[in-house]
C-alpha cells in the first residue's frame, strides 16, 4: 500500500493526547523542539499494548483514530487483525499484543489505531490507549536476558524513573508483511 493510498483527510479528530497540526488537517504535527537541549534525538507518541509502554517515533506516524470496523481475513496469522475501511481505502490492520507479550483482549474505548508509514507502505497497528507525547533520550539496547516477546520489534528502551519504554523498531514492523501468506495460485 502507498501512501498516496491513504487519504489524509479525516472525517474524526485524532486522540486528544496527540498533537494535532495547525492546518485543522488532523494529521500529527511531528514538531521541532527548540528547547535547546542538544540531546534530544526526536518525540515519540507513548502507547499502551497490555501493561507495556512503547515508543513509536512521531515521524513514523500518518494518523491517530478510533478503531474502525475490522474484517478479519481467514488464514493470517494472530498479530493481523485483518482490514479496516481507512478514509476510504483498504488499510491491513496490525495487533502486536501477542507478539510484545501484552494479553490481547477486547478493545476498551481508550483502544486507538496508529497508522504508520514508511517508504510508501502503510498499515494500521491496534494499542490500547495513546498516553501522550515524550521526547526519545538515551535509547539504550535491551540487557540479553530481559528482552520483551518479540525483541526483533524493539529497537531499544529508553529509561524512566517510573520505568522504561520499549522503542518500537517501525521498519521491522513493517517488514513483517513479508511473513504473510501470498496470494492463491491456480494450477
């Protein structure tokens, strides 16, 4: 899918947390931060998938809604949750709870869609909540042992005071179509 494919105007605001652009587009406004500290490498949106805090840097990011209407499509592994009707266009629909170790259960209506891009490939990723904005210090590697379900996900942490957040590797994320099914053949 391409981005062009995925029309940018939206008929509902994105989650409130998530800064908006100015142009009423309701696109996400990846902003340049001139607060002078030198050691900030980019923002991210936090989300919730389970228990666990990620990281998906901001710029990766095309939108931020509410879970639409998805059609599960037979025969694709658990972490895609089939397709949605995105703005008009057919959007597959990624659920990584499985994959991150968070227990997949029902949608609450905290739950968001985060359709992320990259290289004209776009695909819509479930969480549980969006919980703000942070800007991406320190990314460090995982210790060997205590790496998350699904480490070739995760580019890293970042440490917290109350705890880190995992960063999440959105290229990987996205290579994980080559792992699906292709299309049937006729003999």
């Amino acid at each position: 899918m391409t981005d062009s494919q995925v029309a940018t105007a939206p008929d509902e605001a994105p989650a409130a947390t998530v800064p908006a652009a100015a142009d009423g587009t309701g696109q996400i406004a990846p902003e340049v931060a001139d607060s002078g500290d030198a050691s900030v490498d980019t923002d991210a949106i936090l989300i919730l998938l389970g228990t666990g805090r990620f990281a998906i840097e901001l710029a990766s990011i095309a939108e931020v809604g509410r879970v639409p209407v998805i059609t599960r499509v037979p025969g694709l592994p658990d972490w895609m949750s089939g397709v949605a009707n995105w703005r008009g266009r057919i959007l597959p629909v990624l659920d990584l709870r499985p994959l991150l170790g968070a227990p997949s259960a029902e949608l609450a209506s905290t739950a968001r869609l985060i359709v992320l891009t990259s290289d004209g490939i776009a695909v819509g990723m479930v969480v549980d909540a969006v919980d703000g904005t942070t800007p991406l210090t320190g990314v460090a590697g995982f210790p060997p042992a205590s790496a998350p379900g699904g480490p070739s996900l995760l580019s890293g942490q970042v440490p917290r005071e109350d705890g880190p957040i995992a960063v999440l590797d959105v290229a990987a994320v996205l290579r994980m179509r080559d792992a699906l099914p292709r299309g049937r053949r006729s003999a």
